[in-house]
C-alpha cells in the first residue's frame, strides 16, 4: 500500500511572493501570526520545513517567532508521523481485515 501525502502549498507560490504585501497589510498583529500557523503547521515533510526555515531566516519577524516555532515543531512531528506510516509493511494488511469487518457487519445489518 502506497500513501501520498502531497497537500496543496499555499506557501510554496502564494506566501513567498507576497509576503511583503501581507506583512504590510497584517503588521505585526493576531492576523500574521494565525497565518503563519495556518500555513506551515499542516505540512508533512521534512523538506517543506526546511523550505519554512530558510525562507524565515531571511524575512525575520519577532512578533511571529515563537508561532513559527511551534508550527515548525508541528510540521516535523507531523513528517515524523508520515515516515513512520510509510515504513509500517503490515498497515496494508490490517486496513484490509478491518474494511473486511466493517463491510461484513454492514452487511449483517442490511439482513
């Protein structure tokens, strides 16, 4: 069995070319800081967290520090979690038995 996660990165485009224009319009407020969280804490991959990092170093804002930090620390938990879904060989296996059950008990209810 083969996971994907590969999500939609509205960091990749959207957030590196206009991050000046948000921090602009957002300063330093609540609204920076919930958009950072927003856009980095979903990511899986150890890469993307890296891509977050270096962009960061450059475009350094105090008052979304320890927000950057934490989504950070959410995104490399989360490729942590990945990883260790991909490297499971039996997962196949146990989600197949256990859609069998569910299906066979469905079916018992229909009777």
């Amino acid at each position: 069995m083969h996971f994907s996660f590969k999500p939609f990165s509205p960091f990749s485009n959207f957030t590196q070319e206009s991050w000046e224009h948000l921090t602009k319009t957002y300063g330093s407020g609540l609204m920076i800081t919930w958009f950072v969280s927003a856009v980095v804490s979903p990511f899986a991959s150890f890469e993307k967290a890296k891509e977050v990092e270096e962009f960061f170093a450059s475009h350094a804002m105090p008052c979304i520090a320890r927000t950057l930090r934490q989504s950070l620390e959410r995104a490399n938990i989360n490729a942590k979690w990945v990883q260790s879904v991909q490297n499971e060989n039996e997962l196949g296996d146990a989600v197949k038995e256990l859609t069998q059950k569910i299906l066979g008990y469905c079916l018992l209810q229909i009777i």
